[in-house]
C-alpha cells in the first residue's frame, strides 16, 4: 500500500521502493539467527532493553529521511 506514496515522494521505480519495504521483514527473519544466542550470554532483560532501544531508533530514523538511498541502507 505504501509503495505508490514512496514512488511520488522519492521519485523512484517501484522495484526500488519494493526493495526498500522488503528489507524491513527479512531482518525478521535474518537476525534472530545471529542474535538468538544472546539472551543465554547476556541475559534477557538487558537483552530487551537494548532492542527495544535500537527499534525506536530505528523506526525515528526511518521517519526522518529525505532520501530513498538512507531507506534502503545504501548511505
């Protein structure tokens, strides 16, 4: 639904903003197969406070850009 609005917004194709919403869910899907061990080594509750951080960052930080190249991870 969002990719006519980024099209118009970034003036971009729509593969381009097609790979900038595909890259948010495979991060679901990626890093909990490299983090998933953490929580035995660290502990769950610090484990939890710095995600949760870092997932406000990140949605403040998607919010706030100007360009299609800081959406898809390339600057």
């Amino acid at each position: 639904m969002g990719v006519p609005k980024m099209v118009d917004e970034f003036h971009c194709s729509t593969f381009a903003a097609t790979v900038g919403f595909s890259v948010y869910p495979i991060g679901f899907g990626v890093i909990p197969l490299f983090t998933s061990s953490l929580s035995e080594e660290f502990g769950r509750f610090h484990l939890c406070i710095l995600t949760t951080f870092l997932f406000m960052l990140m949605h403040v930080m998607m919010a706030l850009q100007v360009a299609l190249q800081s959406i898809l991870g390339l600057c």
